[in-house]
C-alpha cells in the first residue's frame, strides 16, 4: 500500500508494466474468453425467455389436464405450480440483471484509456456517465427486440391455434403476457440496480472534482495573498495591517481544511467506484484478479485523477492576468510559490490518507475475508437447492425428499453465516470510526465537533462522514462480490464439460444476495439493539460468577472451556468499565448508501450507550478470536458470534437436586450438540444474576431523574 501511494506522483516500472497487461489483456486468450463470456450472456438472456414461456405453458397446460382432482390434490397442484413460476420469474430478473452487469463490464474492461494530455478535469466521471447511458440504451433495444418477438410468436399462435384449440390459445397468450410483463418489471428492477446507480456515482464524482479543483484555487489564492501581504509596500497601502494579515491566515488555515478533506472524500469515492467496477466484471466472468494487481490499477486511477485535477488547477491559477507591471511579477512570484506549496501539500496529503486507510484496511481484513468465505458458501447452497428443486418439480419430490430437507437446511444455516458476517463486519468497521476519525483530524486539521465547529467547518464534517460511510457500504460490496466472484469461477470449473444451453439456463446468485445485503443492512439498528441487549445479558452472567469462573480456569490452566472460557473471563474483566455514549452506524448521518444499487437508508443515528455496549463486545470478541484462530475455539466463537445476534447464549432453567432457577451458557447455542456439566457446574443463582444486571441497566440507562412533587392550589378534589 506504501508503495503505491509513493508512485501515485510518480512512473514506477511497476504500474508501466501495468499498463502493457492492460493493453495486451482484450488480445490474450483471457480475453478472448471474456468478450465470448460477455456474447454468451446475451444467449443466455434469450434462452431465459424462451425457456419461461415454455415453462409457463407446461404449468398451465398441467393444471388443465388434471382438472379432475379432488379440491385438497387441486389446491396442493396450484400452489406447486405458483412455485414453480416464481422461482422461473426470479431466473428471469436474474438474467436481465446479469446482462445488465455484463454490458457494463465489457464497457468498463473496453474503455479507451484516457490520456495523461486530456486537461478535462472530469474526464473519468463523464466516461462512466457515457457508460452508463450507453448500457441503458443497449438494454432498452435488446428487451424490445425480445419483447418484440413475444409479441410476433403471440400473433403467429393466434392464426395457428385459433381455429383448432382456443384454450390452447387462451395459455399461450398467458404465458406470453406473463414472460413480457415480468421483462417490463425486470427491466426496471434493472435500471435501478445499474443505470441509476452508475449515473448517480458519475454525476458524484463530477461534483467531487470540481470541489477539488475549487480547493485548489481557494488554497492558491489565500496563499499568493498571504505572502503578498508580508511585502512592506502594503504597509503604506493598507491601514489595519495586522488585521488582515490576522484574517488572511484563518482563511488559508480553512483553505487548507477544505482542500484535504475534497482530497480524502475524492480518494474515497475513486476507490469505491473503480473497485465496484472490477468487482462487476469479476462477478460476470469469474476472472479474479490478484488483490495486489487490483490494487494497483485502482491506486493508478486515483493518481492520474487526483494529479491531474492539482497540476491543471495549479497551473491555471499560478499568473496574474490582470494586474500590470511590477504589481503583476510580485504576485506572479508569490503564486508560483503558493503553486509548489499546494502541490507539495497534495503529495503529503495523498500519502498520510493511504497511511491511514491501509491501518483501516488492516482492522477489518479478517472480517472481510470471513464475509467472502460466506457468501461464497450461500452462493453454493442456493445453486444446490435451486437444482434439488427443479428435480421435485419433475416428479421426483418423493425420492428426493431427504436431499430437499437437507438442501433447505443447509441454505438457511448459510443464510444465517451470511448475515451474522454482514453485521459483523459493519459493527467492527463502527468500533473502527473513533480512530479513523482521529487520522482525519491530524490530516485536515478539522476537529470533529458538531456543537463547536463553525458553519463552513460543518460542511467540511458532513463531507467527511459521507466519504466514511461510502467507504463502509464499499467495503461490505467489495467482500460481497468477491465471495460472488469465486463461486462464479468454481461453478465454471464444474460446468466445462456441460452443454452450452445447460449453462445459458445456470442460475445466478449475484442479484439475490444483493438485495439480501441490502436487507441486512437496513435492519442493522436493530440488530445492533439485539446484540448490546444480549451482551449486557452476559456481561452480568460474567460478573455474577466471576470469581467461580476464574477459578474453573486456573485449575484447567486456562484451557477449560476452549475459547468459551476465555470469553467469559474476558468479560467478567470489563465489569467494573464505567458505560458511555458513542456513535453508531453512520458517525452521525442521518442516511446510508445501500451496499448495492443508489438508495440511500434512514438512519436513527443518536450518540447512545447501546453503541458503546456494542463496540465494548466488537472489541472483546475479536481479541478472543485472535487467540483462538483455528480447529474447535474457533468454531465455537463462530456459533458464538451468530446466536448473540438472536437470542444470545445464556439459558435460564433448574438445575438437578435444586429448586431455584439458574443462568448459566446453553451448550447448544454455542455449538455443541448436548450438554456440557461444567455449564452447569458455573451456573449463578437467578436472583444473583438479575441483581447484577439491574444494577448494570440502572448505569447504562442512567436512571431516570426523580420526580417532583407538585402542589396544587386550592380548592381541593372531593372525588366527585
């Protein structure tokens, strides 16, 4: 990382040699490979259609011949059929979307490269705008010449049909209103997902560079004035000297704020965008680049853009044109001087934000590579129960009904890990904000304060946030996609030797786990609610029995348990830790950009002490994790980490040869199969416990304040 941002200035063999891999790719044969990859989605878009509309017609012409069947086998027959047509439907949308992407990533890997003599400054945001409205239009004529042969098939059923079978007639036409109604909504569903979301990012990165280049401006100006003003012949020129030397130094003090943060927030968005992209193209051919080389060509974009921009803003405002004469090579002087002093400044800048975002980088990459790893293992279960199903749509439901349960089983385990990863990993990048936010600070200079900060410092803060909460839904994509990706690139591999139809009519995940994430993310206030709730729970378990704990652990020497026991021992330590107020998801937004597509999500972002709880059992679980990387610990710290998102891991019952109740960890919600007596054997008394945790909520809440007593005037209540 280092290393690139050192050459983000500079030639480096390296990024030249980058560059020749760039150029040669489209000619090799990987390339060759994914321009057909790219074609075969487009077959693949016309197989979906005609395979739907067949589909439909078999459903139908199905429940016409068994019309016979009593109510309970009829009823049992439709809701087989509407199954049936749904999961069609969602392979439909699947496959528009997938096209969608497709385009878009032929557009991105077949791009022109810009040339470093192209002095626009917003060169790259209208390529991606251009893109973007080259793919909505090319989508648009496909889905009509699609929906146009729909309605010619339709046409040709009606004089073929229409004389010998009107109730063959009467399906066909349904079948096909059906396929090209769910184009239409497809086609929308589309638009959103692709179109609109890249015009928006193009139109964001427009705005974004010309904040830049106005920064740049603004820094120049205040600058070349500053040090014009230390010129003595100002003193006969200007009566309050001193207080305008006075103002001018704030002014250049703020400029300097406001162009390191349009430089951080533009570093934020390239990344975001350019890695999203890479991301598309990994997602549709299953070409995974080395992370290393990602990086490179992303670090490469973000150079060239941000260079650009500085050099060209520099250079424009580095003469005077109007002023004359020794006045004019005065201020010449003084604003080349500010020019060098800018670029300078760019070069620090540049390099302090990479710094700061590699040690980011760093904290979240396990969780990232654990988000991956599970979406890479949703992707498989949903493509092995979409087979199961389609096997018991055939008939076959009896023989296959074991490996429907298990497939159905597997997937919702998948879909559990799936989303505890998601949630997880926002709530580490959350626990993360407070140290990024201070690298901010000692890079712009801007204190984070809502309350004390001036009114333009308030938009320089506002521009901050937004830059770190597109970092934080960028980062979730980035694992998202990739874990997509590498299921792609298996499923390939297990798909060569399969007929080509087969493979046009594979189903595709992206687009579903897409909007899974989306789900999760915008449910992930109360998540965060769930889990402070059950870490308060268990945080009062650990106090309660710690003295019982800690000696259960020394006699095991510290082994008892697994990782479970150092959990817990762990927790009992951060009893006496005084609760406070953090931020939350957001760092105080009031809305979040989705991980996937252009909505934007409300947030209820208020400085609470759930945050803290929640950061508090981020911090504690991850250190623990740390200590236990592989084998049983770490499998149940997994379970661990997924149930206190539900219900948490303690239980409350009897224990044999007692009568009152107990608390103490459920074996089961940790992951093991049956229970464990050394659970029970460090169970706290009920009474004990709930006394600890009504003192600890009685803290967190702070009690409410008590209340007044209040004296009514006279004449006093009868009660009448």
């Amino acid at each position: 990382m280092l290393g690139s941002s050192l050459e983000r200035w500079g030639k480096s063999a390296e990024v030249e040699h980058l560059k020749e891999l760039d150029k040669k790719f489209l000619a090799s044969a990987e390339g060759k490979a994914l321009v057909k990859e790219w074609k075969d989605f487009g077959e693949a878009l016309k197989k979906h259609v005609n395979w739907t509309t067949a589909k439909f017609l078999k459903l139908e012409a199905r429940l016409a011949s068994e019309g016979k069947k009593g109510a309970k086998g009829r009823a049992a027959l439709k809701r087989s059929v509407a199954a049936a047509k749904k999961s069609a439907l969602a392979s439909l949308k699947a496959a528009v979307e997938n096209q969608n992407r497709a385009l878009l990533a032929e557009k991105a890997e077949s791009n022109k490269h810009i040339k470093k003599a192209n002095l626009k400054l917003t060169s790259y945001a209208k390529q991606m705008e251009k893109d973007a409205a080259a793919v909505k239009v090319q989508m648009k004529s496909n889905l009509k010449t699609l929906n146009s042969k729909l309605s010619a098939a339709k046409r040709a059923a009606k004089r073929g049909l229409a004389a010998t079978n009107a109730a063959s007639l009467k399906r066909y036409n349904s079948a096909i209103n059906l396929v090209k109604k769910s184009i239409a909504a497809a086609k929308k569903a589309s638009n959103k997902r692709f179109a609109l979301a890249y015009a928006v990012m193009a139109r964001d990165r427009k705005a974004m560079d010309r904040k830049l280049q106005s920064s740049v401006v603004m820094l120049n100006n205040k600058k070349a004035e500053l040090a014009s003003l230390q010129d003595v012949r100002f003193k006969k020129v200007q009566k309050n000297i001193k207080k305008l030397k006075a103002d001018t130094r704030k002014a250049v003090r703020f400029a300097k704020k406001n162009f390191t943060t349009k430089l951080m927030a533009l570093t934020t968005m390239v990344k975001d965008q350019e890695t999203r992209l890479s991301g598309e193209i990994a997602v549709v051919t299953g070409n995974i680049k080395s992370t290393r080389r990602q990086q490179l060509a992303v670090n490469k974009k973000v150079s060239r853009e941000i260079a650009n921009i500085v050099a060209t803003a520099n250079k424009r405002q580095s003469a005077s044109k109007r002023a004359r004469g020794k006045l004019r090579a005065i201020l010449n002087a003084n604003k080349k001087t500010a020019s060098a002093e800018v670029a300078a400044l760019a070069k620090s800048t540049t390099l302090a934000v990479a710094l700061l975002r590699a040690k980011q980088a760093s904290l979240r990459r396990k969780a990232a590579k654990a988000l991956t790893k599970a979406t890479k293992g949703l992707v498989k279960k949903m493509n092995s129960a979409k087979k199961a199903q389609a096997k018991a749509m055939k008939g076959l439901r009896s023989a296959l009904k074991g490996n429907m349960a298990a497939s159905k089983g597997a997937l919702k385990a998948a879909k559990a890990s799936f989303k505890a990863k998601v949630l997880t990993m926002t709530n580490l990048m959350t626990m993360n904000q407070k140290k990024y936010e201070r690298g901010l600070k000692r890079v712009t200079g801007l204190s984070r304060s809502w309350k004390k900060s001036s009114k333009k410092d308030l938009v320089l803060l506002k521009e901050q946030t937004d830059a770190m909460n597109r970092d934080l839904s960028g980062k979730l994509a980035k694992a998202i996609t990739m874990g997509t990706a590498k299921a792609k690139k298996a499923e390939a591999t297990a798909l060569a030797n399969m007929k080509k139809s087969k493979k046009a009519l594979s189903t595709f995940a992206a687009s579903t786990i897409e909007r899974m994430a989306n789900g999760v993310f915008k449910t992930i206030q109360g998540g965060r609610h769930k889990v402070a709730d059950n870490y308060l729970s268990l945080k009062a378990y650990a106090a309660t029995g710690k003295d019982a704990i800690t000696d259960y652990m020394k006699k095991s020497k510290r082994s008892g348990l697994s990782s479970i026991g150092d959990l817990l021992v762990t927790v009992g330590r951060l009893s006496s830790v005084k609760v406070k107020k953090s931020e939350g998801v957001g760092a105080g937004a009031k809305t979040l950009p989705a991980i996937f597509g252009a909505k934007k999500m409300k947030m209820k972002n208020a400085v609470s002490s759930i945050n803290f709880l929640v950061n508090e059992y981020t911090r504690t679980l991850t250190q623990v994790q740390q200590r236990w990387p592989m084998g049983l610990g770490k499998y149940l710290l997994a379970k661990v980490e997924s149930n206190m998102q539900k219900a948490g891991i303690l239980e409350v019952d009897r224990l044999p040869g007692k009568s009152k109740n107990f608390v103490f960890v459920n074996a089961q919600q940790v992951g093991l199969s049956s229970k464990l007596s050394d659970f029970a054997g460090l169970a706290v008394k009920m009474t004990s416990y709930q006394a600890t945790l009504t003192g600890m909520a009685s803290k967190v809440a702070k009690q409410a304040k008590k209340s007044k007593r209040v004296f009514m005037k006279p004449p006093e209540w009868q009660g009448n």
